[in-house]
C-alpha cells in the first residue's frame, strides 16, 4: 500500500510521461488511506472504488471513479448505455443510505483481525500478514500443513485460498468475517500449527 506522499510523485511522474494515474481504492474502507485530494492538484488522476469489499456486495459488480469533471466527462462518452440494472441501483441505493450496515461491517473485521493476530502470534514460526483490507495470509511451514488445514476448513465449511510462492513459502489467504466466524477459523487453525 502506497501513501500519500508515494501516490503524489507516482502523479507527477506519470504527468511528465503523459500518462494518466489510476489508484485502485477496492479496500480504502479498511485503511482509509485515499489519494482523493490528488485530484484537484493533477488532471492525470483517477480513483477506481469498488462496492465489493465493505459493502459486502461482490455479486453486484459495480464499482465507481472519482476523478476531476472533465475526466469523467470524457469517461461517459465511452461507457455503455445500460451498464447497471435497476435491481442494482436500488441496493447500493439502499446501502448508501444505510451507512452504518458497512461501518459496522470494517469495525467486525478489525476486531477479527486483532482476534486472529492475538491466537496466532503465540506461534512464532507462523506470521499473519495484512493490515489494509479484509483478508490476510497466513504463512505457513510446509506444503503438507498448507494443504491439510486447507482441506479441514473445506471440510467445515470455511472457504480459504492457498498459494505457494518459489516452492517454499506457504500461505492460506483468508477472507476475514464475524468474530464468531474467527473464532471457529483460529480453533481449527491452531490444532495444526
């Protein structure tokens, strides 16, 4: 994750090199780090969000840019003339108006966050990785760990990724939800750790 002051020379090089900068916000409900106030100094800059993450709303696939007037001017002339169905428009309506339900939601996820990191770090050769979105990874031992806590939480119910980087790194990447989710997760986690 970049801040403020990393995303404000990637605009002005980008400028220079006449190029425009698009900053991917999918998880900004989660950090609150935004390149947002870029706009109004560069006309290169744009902001791409998504109601996906903290808003829960993956299968609705809609999304939204934040960018200077004639930016988006220029972006309405391109787009498709239904892009999003009424069905669509009415809940992210609804959860426009109802803030709260994704506040409360980002607030659920750090505290599962906090919980995991607080079960997880008695384990000294395993290391939980992420802080700015909903997910982490858990870095694990061996391939044969990986893969057999893999399968005990497919086997509960509990839907992770797993991934390997050079042959010797092994992680489960983890969408987090509820405490009590968490809970049940780490349980599980932990006979294998």
């Amino acid at each position: 994750m970049l801040d403020l002051n990393k995303l404000t020379k990637l605009a002005i090089f980008c400028k220079k090199n006449k190029s425009i900068l698009v900053i991917d916000e999918a998880y900004y409900h989660f950090n609150s780090t935004t390149g947002k106030s870029l706009i109004k100094k560069f006309n290169n800059v744009f902001i791409v969000r998504t109601f996906s993450k903290a808003f829960g709303l993956a299968g609705l696939r809609v999304g939204y840019t934040i960018s200077n007037k004639e930016n988006i001017e220029k972006l309405q002339t391109l787009k498709p003339i239904y892009e999003i169905n009424n069905l669509n428009i009415t809940i992210i309506d609804y959860f426009l108006n109802n803030l709260n339900i994704m506040h409360n939601y980002t607030l659920e996820i750090k505290k599962s966050r906090k919980f995991l990191e607080n079960r997880i770090k008695k384990y000294s050769s395993i290391k939980l990785l992420g802080k700015y979105s909903n997910t982490v990874l858990v870095k694990l031992n061996t391939k044969q760990q990986m893969e057999k806590i893999f399968q005990t939480l497919k086997k509960k119910g509990i839907l992770v990724k797993k991934g390997s980087l050079n042959l010797d790194i092994f992680y489960l990447r983890i969408t987090l939800g509820s405490i009590k989710i968490t809970r049940k997760l780490s349980n599980i986690l932990e006979k294998y750790l």
